[in-house]
C-alpha cells in the first residue's frame, strides 16, 4: 500500500483518467437535462392543446438524437482540450543526448 506523502509513478495516466471520468459524467449530466426538458416541454404542451401525450411522447423521442449529437460534440471539445503530457522516458532520453541542457 501506498503511503500518502510517497509521489505517484502513474500521475499523468491518474490524471487522465479524473478528466474523462468528469468528462463522462458532465456527459450524463446533459443527456438527463436534455430529456427532462422534453419530458417537460412535451408535458406543458400536451397540458395547453389538450393531446393525448403526443408532444410528450413525440418530444422524447425527438430528444434522443438531439441528445446523441450534443453529446458527440460535448465530448469532442472536450477531449480536444486534453493535452497530453511527454512521457518521463522521451524528456530522460532526450536529456541523454544532449538535446535539454
């Protein structure tokens, strides 16, 4: 077991994985804001023309491919953002043969 004040050897990789770890779970987040609006909306709207859960049904459905792109281009900038850092190894041989002073 590791001891708290003891550096991790794997800290970028940890790193990486807290970032899509949020990333995911921001995801979540704006499926179910998504499809509460619709479910919402849909509601509201079956409420003031009088339908038989039309809207609400036709909304949620509607939602799901809405849902898939916000979701695809949340990702996308978001993993874009991501810059990934040099690995120990490459700045240790690149020490090694003179290239970093």
């Amino acid at each position: 077991m590791k001891k708290a004040d003891e550096p991790r050897k794997d800290a970028g990789q940890y790193a990486l994985n807290l970032t899509m770890a949020g990333i995911a779970g921001l995801a979540g987040v704006i499926t179910l804001v998504i499809v509460l609006i619709a479910l919402f909306l849909g509601i509201w709207l079956d409420g003031l023309f009088d339908t038989n859960h039309n809207f609400t049904i036709s909304l949620i459905l509607g939602s799901v491919p809405v849902t898939v792109i916000v979701m695809f281009l949340f990702v996308k900038a978001a993993t874009a953002r991501i810059k990934p850092t040099e690995k120990r190894e490459n700045l240790e041989e690149e020490a090694n043969s003179g290239k970093i002073p």
